[in-house]
C-alpha cells in the first residue's frame, strides 16, 4: 500500500458522513472542518507515513464541528457548597419556572403596550404591580440590567454634577474590581467622603453637606465587615437627615432578601421590606441573589421621583429585554403564591445538615457500587457558603461526600471532574481530599456526579 495517497476533498465532501455533518452544521463550515482534518492527516502521514483514512479525516472533522458549534453556556454541576457562585451563574432558575416564561416567550408579547387601553404602555408596569402587592409598597419599580446599573441609575438621578455623601466605611469594591468611586465617577456624581473607615456619625454628615450635596448614599457592605472599634449609622437615621437636610437618600441594598423566612440563613442581610420603611428615596439590590431570580437590578423608587427616573436617558442605555422581566415576574409570582421553596436558591438554602449527611451516604453508597476499590470515601463535615457577597460571615453547616482516588492525586481527580467530561462538575479541594458538597446539588445531580467519578481512570502519582 506504498503507493496510497490521501483522499481528495472532493470525494470526502461525497461521502455520506460529511453529507451528514453538511446537513447539521452547513455546507462552509463542514468543509472548513474536513480541509482542517485532512492537513492535520496529513501533517501527521508526512511523520509516520499512515495515509489518513476517509472515515478518520471525518470523525475529527465531526469532533471539530461539535467543538466549533458548543454552546457558549454549559449546564455545570456545582458542588463546591457555595449556593450563589458568581462563577456559576449564581441563583440557578426552577425547570416549572423555565417552561412557564417558555410559553410566554415562544410568541409576541405585551412589552410596552397596555392591552386594555389600547396605546403604550411602559415595561415595568406588569412587574410594578407584583412587587408592590408582594412588598405592600406604592414604591415604583424600575428595572435595569445589573445592580451596578442600578447604583449609576440612581446616582446620576439625583446627583449628576453635585455631591454624594457616602461614608468611607461603605466605599466598597464589588466583583471584578468595579469600586464604589469608579460608578460615582462614571454616573457624573460627585463624590463626598464621609467620616473614617471604621466610624460614621449623623454629625459626620451633617458636617458634609453644603450647597453642593444633593444626595447621601447608603450601601450594604454585603461582602464584607468591619468588626471592633465601629459605628455607623442607619438607614432610618440617614433619612430623617435627609428630610431635615432637603437631601435625597439612596440604599444600595445589594442582596435583596425578599423572603423574611430566610433571615435566619443570612444573618446581617437586611430584607427589602425592612429597608423600605425606613422611606429612603431610593433603594436598589440584585435580581440573581436572595431574591433568587435573573441578573438584573431592581430600583424601587418614591412615587414622587418616579418620573425622574423613567425620563433619564440613561434609563434607554441600562434597560432589560422580555425575557428578564418575564424571568423577574415568574419568580415573584413565586412569592406571591407561597411557593417559596420552587425558588432554588431558597430551597438550597434551608437544606438541613441532616439531610445532607444522609444524601452523602447514599451517594458514598452509589459510588461505591459503580467503582468498588478505586477511591477512598468518607462523609466529611464541611462548611459551605451563600456566596455573591451575602452573608460573608456565616457558614452554611454542609456535609461533603470527601473523595480520595486511589491510583492518582486529588488535584488530578478535581480536574478530571472539572475539565474532562460531560457535565462539568466544580467541586472543592481539602487537606488533599475532592469535597462535593450535597448542598448546592440540584435534582438528578447526584447521578452525574458517580458517572462522572466512574469515569475517572486514574494515574499513578
């Protein structure tokens, strides 16, 4: 066979694998693959003389095209026990909830238009009326794409081209190395620190304000405490000052605990209600925290500033799409119904460590049937987190299946889990141990997780 050569490309295009890889991935891209696959045989020929075969050249250029056409999102497995895992998507969406907004979104939608009327209407008004009857407010809501969004929204209402007061203490950093200064800057407000680090009083502000000030700042230091020698002030204080001031008063609430029966999990997490009476102007928090939706940033704004707020044309810049609202508006019906626990993130979190430590026996049980002798397994009493900035004091008590392979190294094991299949499973690394926390496993995850450690084929160290 010293005189065989590879395939043509126009014959590999004939062949009823390519024909069907043309079908699914289109006619360019198909023969993009095959050109590529066929260089790589080759290349390699050239080295080994091993003339690539017709059916080789065509299973990597399948391999290729599914590599090319992945989408840019997988679905991940999270056992790290950290329930709102910025990484991860944070709050993870209920399948009801998904196939609910699926039926609203698979046509037109009444976006802006108010049906009974007949003419415009604006989006937030669906939304609006279910946070106002979960709430019991006449706050206005206003929706834009993230907290950060909301925070520049807020700030350039009230106070583009004049003064934010803002204590030193809450001069936070949030994710991604986005400072508190930064959004101020970019929102035209001008910032006025106040106070020090560690303590802010009432007459700090009052000290501060000038002709100038046009709004005073509260954020919740949610990812963070400062804890000792401390004092600041509330957000009831700040308002009265506000009003005695003529200021207007901000609140970014962050989180956005909506749900009083999980206070107890997040300690320190001010809730929605409790912020709203103490009547600021403004307050705004994330939509994919606590209130356990999509990403987006919820201001629930004082009627008598609504209006401001809606004609900012910064407002057309930050606004979301159906799909958002239609996700935001599912999960408050949620609320609304009583049907906290189909909100997944709520669910995670009043998880009981009993519970928990029975599902890592049985799971301990299950991986042991699959794979007999190839890991070391025990139940491990671990700590997990709520993760997103909330609660950054407070573990969360979170029994672990602790894993160690036989034949390998847990950093080898962590990787294969992470890296080295379908779906992806992010666990934890201890004191040499792979930890895959019952916590944040969602249904029909534990299944995953044993085919995905029968999968492991071990090394030698």
């Amino acid at each position: 066979m010293s005189g065989a050569r590879p395939p043509r490309m126009d014959r590999l295009l004939a062949e009823p694998g390519a024909l069907a890889l043309a079908r699914e991935f289109g006619p360019a891209e198909t023969k993009r693959a095959l050109r590529q696959a066929l260089d790589a045989g080759v290349a390699r020929w050239r080295v080994s003389g091993e003339v690539p075969l017709a059916g080789d050249v065509i299973r990597e250029a399948g391999l290729r095209l599914a590599e090319a056409f992945r989408p840019p999102l997988r679905r991940v497995v999270n056992a790290t026990g950290v329930v709102l895992h910025t990484n991860l998507g944070r709050a993870p969406l209920s399948r009801p909830l998904l196939r609910e907004v699926e039926g609203i979104l698979a046509g037109y939608v009444d976006l802006e238009m108010d049906l009974g009327a007949g003419r415009r209407g604006h989006r937030d008004a669906a939304l609006e009326r279910a946070f106002q009857d979960l709430l019991g407010t006449e706050y206005g809501v206003v929706v834009v794409n993230n907290n950060a969004a909301a925070t520049l929204l807020l700030l350039n209402t009230f106070s583009s081209g004049r003064e934010t007061l803002v204590s030193r203490g809450e001069l936070v950093e949030i994710g991604g190395g986005f400072r508190m200064p930064e959004v101020m800057k970019a929102s035209g407000a001008l910032l006025r620190e106040v106070g020090t680090t560690n303590r802010t009083r009432v007459s700090d502000y009052r000290r501060a304000a000038g002709p100038q000030s046009a709004l005073i700042l509260k954020v919740h230091t949610s990812n963070y405490r400062i804890l000792g020698f401390t004092e600041e002030v509330s957000l009831e204080a700040l308002t009265e000052l506000g009003r005695d001031l003529g200021l207007a008063v901000g609140f970014d609430l962050g989180s956005g605990l909506v749900d009083p029966t999980a206070a107890s999990r997040v300690p320190d997490e001010p809730t929605v209600t409790s912020a709203l009476a103490a009547r600021p102007d403004a307050l705004c928090f994330s939509g994919d925290k606590l209130l356990g939706a999509c990403q987006a940033g919820i201001l629930l704004v004082a009627p008598q500033h609504v209006s401001a707020f809606r004609a900012n044309p910064l407002l057309r810049a930050l606004r979301v799409d159906k799909v958002t609202y239609s996700l935001l508006a599912a999960a408050v019906d949620r609320y609304r119904r009583g049907r906290r626990l189909e909100i997944p993130v709520l669910a995670l979190l009043d998880r009981e460590a009993g519970d928990l430590r029975r599902r890592a026996r049985a799971l301990l049980r299950r991986v042991s049937r699959s794979c007999p002798d190839r890991f070391h397994l025990e139940v491990a009493e671990a700590e997990g987190r709520t993760g997103a900035g909330s609660a950054p004091l407070t573990a969360l008590p979170s029994p672990a299946l602790a894993v160690v392979p036989r034949s390998g190294d847990p950093e080898d094991l962590e990787r294969h889990l992470r890296a080295g299949g379908d779906p992806p499973v992010v666990t934890q690394t201890s004191e040499g141990r792979v930890l895959i926390h019952l916590r944040t496993l969602l249904p029909g995850d534990e299944r995953d997780v044993a085919r995905r450690l029968s999968e492991y084929p071990g090394r030698t160290p």
